[in-house]
C-alpha cells in the first residue's frame, strides 16, 4: 500500500477520533443515567462502485461501553 493512502487513512481515523471525543464528552455532561453510555463505532464502505462492486463491502463494528463519572 502507498503512503499516501496510509497517510489519507491515518487523516480520517485522527479526524473521527477528535470529534467522536468531544461529542461524547459533550454528550455525557448534558445527560444522566444510573449506568453507562453504551456506544457502537461503524465503519463501512460508500463508495460507488457502479456494476463492479467488490464481493465483499467493507464493514467494521464495534460496541462498547463508557462509565460515567
């Protein structure tokens, strides 16, 4: 793989990752709830692919929990 495409992939999971932070900060201050905030990261692919796509779409997901402070 190029570095350019590492370097686009690093860019776009730093950029997520700095706002997905302040959204759920900002999130768990103006909410209340006895337990945690139960979250679910996705990843998947939209590109348009025309009459060619791939055998397999790209698709991630994660779940998991954050306790409040």
């Amino acid at each position: 793989m190029e570095s350019t495409s590492r370097d686009d992939i690093r860019k776009l999971l730093k950029a997520f990752g700095v706002k997905a932070d302040e959204l759920i900060v900002t999130h768990l201050a103006r909410t209340t709830s006895a337990g945690p905030l139960r979250l679910a990261v996705i990843l998947e692919d939209r590109t348009d692919y025309g009459a060619k796509p791939p055998a397999e779409r790209l698709r991630l997901e994660i779940e998991g929990e954050i306790r409040r402070p």
